[in-house]
C-alpha cells in the first residue's frame, strides 16, 4: 500500500534529528539546544494574541491579506511577491513538491538543515551532497556542481555552521539559471538578505520564518519571497487555512514592534561575540558565525559532543549534539545563543569539566 516515493525515503533512513530537549520535563532547565530566542516574542504579540483567543472557532483568512501586506512592507517587496506557510519547512516542501519530478537532483551542503533532504526525498527527489570544506563556502565549486541538478538549498546564514555565500556570490550563482532556494531563517542576525533580488529573478525563492528572532517558533509561521509567477504556484497548491489566524495575528503584531526587535537582534549579537570570545579562551574552536547560535568543536577537552552534552544536560543546561547531523562529526556541537546570566552557567560549567569537576 505504501508508495514508491514513501518506501525509497524510509529506506534513506533521512529523519530529522531531535534534540534531546523534547524529552527533558526538569524545571529551570535552560535550553541553548533549538535555536530559540531567549527572550520570547514582543509584549504586543502577547496582547494580540489574548484579543484573538476569543475567535478561537472561526476559521482564519486563507489568502493571509493583511500578513502579506505586513510582510511586503517589512521586506519591501510586493505582496504578489509573498506567500506564508505553517512554519518555512511548509514551504521547502511546497517547493519542492512544484519543481521537483521524480529522479530530480537536489544539491545539498554538508552539514545542514536537516529538511532539506527530507522534504527532497518525501517529493520522489534524489539529494547529491556536497561538503563543506573546513565548512567555509566556495562559489566557484559550488558552481561546477550545479550540473545535473534541479535545484539547490542554500542557508545563509547556515544551520549549523551560522555562516554564508555572501550577495556577491549568490548574485554570480543565480546566472547558471538552477532554481535556488535560499533559507534565510537568521537573516534579522545578519542582515545580509537576498531578498530584494528575488521578485526580478526567474530563480530565487527566499525563505524567511518568525520562529527565531521575532520568538513565534510555537505558532509555526514563515513565509516565502519569489517572483510572481514563482508564489502564484506556491499559492495554488498550498492548503488555504494553512496558517492559523493566532499564528496570523501574533506576526502582524511582531512586525509592528521593530523597537523590540532591535533590541533583541542587539542583545543576541552582543552575547554572541562574548560567548564566541569566552569560549575561545578555553582552546576551543569556535566558528565565526552570523545567526543566533555558534558551532564549536569540543575536542580540546579531550572529549566528544555527546559525552560533553550529556554531562552538560546533567546540569540543566541542554546544547545541540551534532554527531548525529550529517557532514558534522562526533566532535562537534551547537550552542544557542542566550541570555547573560544562561551564558554565564554554560561557561562555568564548561570550565569545570575541564578542570576535570
């Protein structure tokens, strides 16, 4: 009974690797593992959504008119040039569900997102990976392997390595023509947006999300920028109620605080640099990075990421283990960035364990 498409993913053996937080119930616990913004959504989202909470029973708006037009004013682009999804992974799929045929190949960096491949796979595509080297990017490679495919995932800023190709060289890749769909889902971290060059261009889908620094990642919301032609197909197969109207409303509602936005971008890059600074001084190298987290690599303490991890986790503080992230390796994990005094806990205790406490 199951399909073709179904049972060649299965037999991938591709899932998305969940972090350990999910099974974690202790109080007090602080989670520097996800990505999250530490500081949770603007007072004003918080308000609209208790307004909302009443019309609970009532479907939202499917074609999202007022989302849209805050999203276009936001990014400066026309609202034809928008679509939403239930989350931007909603709309990696939808993409690939459009442009994909069967056999399709799908160029994907090592190490990434673990989405890509999967909604690659679920739409009957065939990913061809290429790594990273010393996890800097080259255009020019890059480039040469571009033939054959459908399609390429590009993060910029990366999960997890938190960096890029910057806009000189995306603009020089989009000339091969190859659909590109580049997942800007820390963008407001580093400000270097593509999106501008995507109402024009016949190839470029940006990917944007509320989940990080706006801190909706509860209400699953994102929403894609792309030519017309490119979001009325997005548009014409994606489910009508597919965003919730809390989800909806909490997004207008972040979108009118810029204030708290900036503050929040300002704390997350000042905590950044610390961290990155800190952590250094303890012999570790720390990947320069432009989003809200830092990829580490913990063999200087003489230890893996899962055994560091785990006596983390002993002490309330959860990080993301990479040994499982394909092209990453046992000697690596990711660190969100968090709140001074979240920061402070994470580099005492990982003085201690090197100082074999």
């Amino acid at each position: 009974m199951i399909s073709k498409r179904v049972r060649n993913l299965l037999r991938s053996r591709a899932t998305y690797p969940l972090a350990r937080e999910y099974d974690v119930k202790t109080p007090g616990t602080i989670n520097l593992a996800s990505n999250e913004s530490p500081y949770g959504p603007s007072p004003r989202v918080i308000q609209a959504l208790k307004r909302e909470a009443t019309r609970a029973g009532l479907y939202p708006d499917p074609r999202a008119t007022r989302l849209k037009s805050a999203i276009s004013d936001y990014v400066g682009v026309g609202a034809k040039c928008v679509t939403i999804g239930n989350g931007s992974d909603e709309l990696m799929e939808l993409a690939c569900r459009a442009f994909l045929d069967p056999g399709d190949r799908a160029l994907i960096p090592l190490p990434t997102f673990a989405m890509y491949e999967l909604v690659c796979r679920e739409n009957g595509g065939i990913p061809k990976f290429f790594s990273l080297p010393n996890f800097e990017w080259k255009a020019g490679e890059i480039k040469r392997l571009l033939r054959g495919v459908k399609l390429v995932f590009l993060g910029r800023p990366n999960n997890p390595t938190g960096n890029g190709m910057n806009r000189k060289e995306m603009r020089d890749l989009m000339k091969v023509g190859k659909l590109i769909i580049t997942d800007e889902a820390y963008v407001e971290f580093d400000g270097d947006s593509v999106a501008d060059l995507a109402p024009k261009s016949k190839n470029l889908l940006v990917l944007r999300t509320f989940s990080k620094a706006f801190g909706l990642a509860g209400l699953r919301i994102g929403y894609a920028i792309g030519n017309p032609k490119i979001i009325e197909v997005l548009e014409s197969i994606r489910a009508p109620f597919n965003v919730n109207r809390m989800a909806q409303v909490a997004a207008i509602a972040a979108l009118e605080d810029m204030s708290y936005l900036r503050k929040v971008v300002n704390a997350i890059r000042k905590e950044r640099k610390y961290l990155r600074r800190e952590l250094s001084k303890l012999g570790l190298r720390v990947l320069p990075s432009d989003a809200n987290f830092l990829m580490v690599n913990v063999r200087p303490l003489k230890t893996d990421a899962p055994k560091l991890c785990d006596y983390l986790a002993r002490r309330g503080i959860l990080i993301r283990d990479l040994s499982n992230f394909r092209g990453a390796g046992p000697n690596w994990v990711r660190i969100t960035v968090g709140k001074p005094e979240q920061n402070k806990k994470l580099l005492n205790a990982i003085k201690q364990f090197k100082g074999g406490a």
